[in-house]
C-alpha cells in the first residue's frame, strides 16, 4: 500500500509539473498577441470609419450642376466656410490617411502571418512534446511498475534475509553452547583420564610393593632352609664315571641322617628344588613390573594424542606469529629460473625459501639480511613443478609435478629420495600431513591420494568427482579445491565427503590458517573468499578493481597471524585485504612486469616472497 501511494503521488507530481508548464507557455504566447490584436481591431475600425466618410464625401452622380451644388452648401456653411476644409483638401488628407493605414494594415497583416507561422511552429512544437510525454508517462509507468515489482522482491528478500540471520545467530549461538559443552565435557575427560591414569600407577605400585614383600619373605624362607641343609652332611661321589653310586651314596648317608619327620624332609627338598626358581621367578616378576610401569608412562603418553590407544608420531609446532609486518618495497629482485616460477614455499624456520618452475628445478634460498642466497638446486623432477611444500620439521620438501607424480627429496641431497606414482594426470598440489610420514597429493585425474612415506606407497585413494587444483590438510580431515568451483571437505579415516562448500569460480588455491579455524580460497571469479570452518560457511569476499587471477593455479595466503589475506594479480600487482575489517589494506606496484603466479608469507611474519610467469622471484619487506 505504502509502495502504490507513493507511486500515486509521483505520479500527480509530475502531471501538474507539465500542466504548470502549459500554462506558463500560453500566458507568454498569449502576452504577444494582446497588444496585436487590439490594435488591428482598431486600425480595422477606423479603416471602416474612413470607407464610409469617403462614400459620403464623393459626389452622387445626379448632382452634375456646380451651382445648385454650391449654393446650398455656401448656404448652410456660409458664414462657417473660412473654417470647415474644402472637399478636394479632405479628399486628400483622407487619400494619405488610407495610403497609412494600408501600410499599417501591411504591416500588421505580415506580422500577423509571421506570428501565425510562429503559433504552427510552437503548435507542432506542443504536438511532439505532447507525444513525447505521452511516450515518457507510459515508460515512467512500466518504470512505476517495475519498480513495484522490485520494492516487493526488496522487501521479500529483507524478510528471508531477516529469517536467515535469526536462523543465524540461532545458529551461533547453539554452537556456542555445543562449543561449551564440549570443552567442558574434554575437561572431565582429561580429569577422567588422568585420574584413571594415576588410579592405575598407584594400583601398580601397591602391586609391586605385595609382589616384592611376598618375594622377600620367600627368599628369606629359601634362605633359612639353605641353612638348614647346609648343617647335614652329605657324601657324594666324585668319580664322575659312577654317577649311580655317588647318588646311592648320597641317598644312604641321607638315610643314616638323624630321623626328622617326614613331611620336614619333603618341605625342605622342595623348598631346595624351590630355591632355583624362586630367584628366577623373582627375576622376571621384576622385569615384568618396570615393562608395566613403563607401559603405563607409554600410555599415558599416547592418550595426549590419541584417543585409539595407537601412537600418532605427530611433527612438533611451529612457533605462532603474534603480528605479521605489511610489506612496503621490493627489497631484493632476481631472475631465478629458465622459466616461469609456479610454486614458492618458505620453511619453517622462516629463513629457508623453495622456489619450483616449469624448467623442472626447484632452487633452495636462504634469506640474509634482506636478501636471497642461493643454498642448493634439487634436481631430478620429471616435469614442470606446480607445488612445494617443506614438512613442520623442515628436513623434507614435497614437490608435485606435471609427469603424474609428486617426488620427496631431503633437504641438503640434490637427488630425489622417493618417487610417489599412481596418478594418471598432471600432479597438482603435494602437501604434508599433520603426522609424520604421511602426506596427500591431488590431480587433474580427479583423485586425491594419502601416501605412507616410510613405504611410498599409496594407502588410499579418494575420488574427487573433479579436477583438483590444491589441497590443504587438517586434522583428520583433508580438504581440495576444485574446477568444478566446489571446495570439499574429506574424513581422512573414513573414506567419504562431509562437506561441500560451493564458490562462484574455479578454485585456483586454498590455504590454511595457524589455528586451522578459517579457510582462504582464491577462484577464477577473481576474488578471494574466508571460510570459517568452525560453521562451514563463507564468512568474507575480497575483491577489487584491478585484482584479476591470472591462471588455474594462482596462489593466495594468509599471513602468519591471519590479520591479513595476500594474493597477485594478472596485471604484477599485490594485493593485501584486512581480515577483520574486509577492506582492501594496501596494493602493491613492484618490478612485476606478468602475472604474478604464487606468493609465500614466511612464518614470522617479517617478509614475502612473489614470483611471476616471466621467471622473476621478488622479496618483499
């Protein structure tokens, strides 16, 4: 209602805005012409005043005789004739006056028809503004219309939007509460846990202490029934041919012992037979009571990282950047490779750099005072490298490459140590896992693999339904962008999709933040988008004008901190948006004459790496 009023209303508004005007255009036009009008209404009149005095002034034809004319005249006017003018005097002041008042009348009949010329021109004139505006009032109503059609949609979309944000926040604050409970509930779990763990080594304990109570009491048995035998005398043959007689012998002198009774001697003989055991029983219950304790250590380890009870051989952290610097100026400039330079890494000592490009070598550079040195070139890769990748501990680099297969080298060995084949396309992202010795590759064969490096062999294979372009790993769960313009979400202990999280482009990179709570996917819609991986949803969209993605594998970082999002452009620009407002933050214009390919922000937060289709590696500062 409120939509159709106001629509009325602007309605009303313009149509006395043009009849106004009309108005206004007659009253002009109309101020021309009453000055015209009347004084050709007069010139008329006396045109008519003058046409019937000089019908009576001319003589009737009868009167031919001058002196029947005269005297009457010179009758009635005598004594006035000096002042009434003679007719011929008349005739002729009338002759000028009408020679006048033909001129005026010329005139006023031209202006007259210059003036109706005018009244066509302006009444043509109204003729097409009047189509005009009748074309403009039919679009002004489709517009009316349109626009009604558009107020509705507005409002309906701002009511569904309302509903998704109640939802929404419904929603967080839900999953606040789950968080909470969580966290309270790993609480009692650890408490549980631990208490169990110390119920356990004080249980072992006691046990040990009976065990080796009730084995001292036994040896101190032993002991006194060694004394006892060791009083009686005993004769045993030492000829060691004859052992039956020295046993007879044994036997009888054992028999000609005084008497004792008899369940003594049966008590000492095995208590004798005993005594052997004892001390190797003893020996094994207390080997076996350190496995125990040491078990339970080993336990109460593996419980810190597992839940399965099986040990996860986990790579140590990587220290946290608390603020990450902004780069300001290209610091230091250098053609590094024969061609263009796909992939570039830093290591987790943040003065370590791999660079990977399509000439098949990946250079190793250590950053020195503002500067990069050259380390060592790895060699022995089978085609273009299109990702690289350093482990937490920074003793191996995982290289993918286009000859379907991603290669392990240890850092400081030129040659590759393990090839990892089993793709059936170009390799495009290599990353490593959490836990050691393990790692994920991703292909444009539309499979993502997990690799055992012990054994480099493949312990699983996960169809992706798309071509991959890059994966990044969490725990327990892997995650790939791809061209298909979807991101999913894996369980790397059960072979299934969780999640799938759609974008408006093919997905070029993905990267991880530190804490492993948001998701940064750079597409070919040319924007980056944050995802918050905590509600599966995309929380920002970063754009601007000029930023252009350059290739199906152009990269885009976080910075340490997750302050800030970086990403080059076709054109050689970077780019850097605030995380946390939105807002681009600042663009950069360096020696980049191509499309800037991939970037790398090292772990402390101090530089950055750009390198480019046209071989150049640029240290930002």
């Amino acid at each position: 209602m409120a939509g159709s009023c106001s629509t009325r209303g602007s309605a009303a508004g313009w149509k006395r805005h043009i009849v106004r005007q009309l108005r206004q255009r007659d009253r002009t036009q109309k101020a021309l012409f009453l000055e015209l009008v009347p004084a050709y209404n007069r010139l008329l009149e006396k045109a008519e005043l003058l046409a019937r005095f000089s019908e009576k002034l001319q003589p009737e034809p009868n009167d031919v005789t001058p002196a029947t004319h005269q005297d009457p005249w010179e009758k009635e006017s005598g004594p006035d004739s000096d002042q009434v003018p003679s007719p011929a005097t008349l005739r002729v002041k009338w002759q000028e006056e009408e020679e006048e008042l033909q001129l005026d009348c010329g005139e006023m009949a031209y202006q007259v028809v210059v003036k109706s010329a005018a009244l066509g021109a302006l009444e043509s004139e109204l003729e097409e503004r009047q189509s005009r505006l009748a074309t403009l009032e039919a679009r002004v109503a489709q517009m009316q219309e349109a626009r009604a059609q558009q107020a509705w949609q507005v409002n309906a979309r701002r009511a569904r939007y309302a509903a998704q944000r109640a939802a929404y926040e419904a929603l967080r604050a839900h999953t606040r509460l789950q968080e909470a409970t969580l966290r309270k509930l790993e609480e009692e779990a650890r408490d549980l846990l631990e208490r169990l763990v110390q119920r356990k080594a004080r249980a072992a304990a006691e046990r040990n202490l009976r065990i080796e109570r009730r084995e001292r009491a036994k040896q101190a048995r032993v002991s006194q029934e060694l004394k006892k035998a060791a009083k009686r005398t005993v004769s045993i043959s030492e000829n060691p041919d004859t052992p039956g007689d020295g046993i007879k012998e044994g036997v009888e002198m054992t028999l000609a012992l005084p008497a004792e009774p008899q369940f003594l001697e049966s008590e000492a003989d095995e208590k004798w037979k005993r005594s052997f055991r004892s001390a190797s029983a003893t020996s094994l219950t207390l080997s076996r009571c350190v496995d125990v304790v040491k078990g339970l250590l080993d336990f109460k380890k593996r419980r810190g990282h597992s839940i399965g009870g099986i040990p996860e051989q986990r790579y140590q952290s990587i220290p946290v950047c608390v603020a990450a610097r902004l780069p300001t100026w290209p610091q230091h400039v250098l053609d590094a490779h024969l061609s263009e330079v796909n992939a570039v890494h830093f290591g987790p000592n943040s003065s370590l750099l791999a660079t990977g490009g399509a000439d098949r070598l990946i250079h190793l550079w250590n950053v020195v005072g503002g500067h990069l040195e050259a380390n060592h070139t790895l060699e022995g890769a089978g085609g273009s490298i299109t990702s690289v990748d350093f482990d937490p501990s920074g003793s191996q680099l995982l290289a993918a490459t286009y000859n379907q297969a991603a290669q392990l080298w240890k850092v400081g060995e030129a040659q590759s140590k393990e090839t990892l084949s089993g793709h059936t396309d170009k390799v495009t992202a290599a990353k490593f896992k959490l836990t050691r010795h393990h790692a994920v590759t991703g292909s444009r064969d539309r499979t993502v693999k997990e690799w055992d490096l012990n054994r480099a062999y493949c312990s699983r294979t996960i169809n992706v339904l798309s071509y991959c372009n890059d994966v990044v790993c969490g725990d327990h769960v892997i995650i790939s962008g791809h061209n298909d313009q979807k991101i999913r979400f894996w369980d790397s202990r059960v072979p299934r999709c969780i999640q799938v999280i759609p974008v408006q482009g093919r997905v070029t990179s993905l990267s991880l933040s530190q804490d492993h709570l948001h998701l940064l996917s750079c597409s070919r819609d040319d924007t980056l988008k944050v995802i918050d991986l905590r509600v599966s949803n995309i929380r920002q969209v970063f754009s601007a004008d000029g930023f252009k993605c350059g290739s199906d594998w152009t990269k885009a970082v976080f910075s340490p901190d997750r302050s800030y999002a970086l990403a080059g452009s076709c054109d050689g620009a970077l780019y850097i948006w605030d995380v946390n407002t939105g807002k681009l933050e600042r663009s950069l214009q360096g020696p980049h004459c191509a499309a800037v390919n991939a970037v790398a922000w090292c772990y402390s937060g101090s530089h950055v790496v750009s390198t480019d289709q046209a071989r150049k590696i640029v240290l930002w500062h």
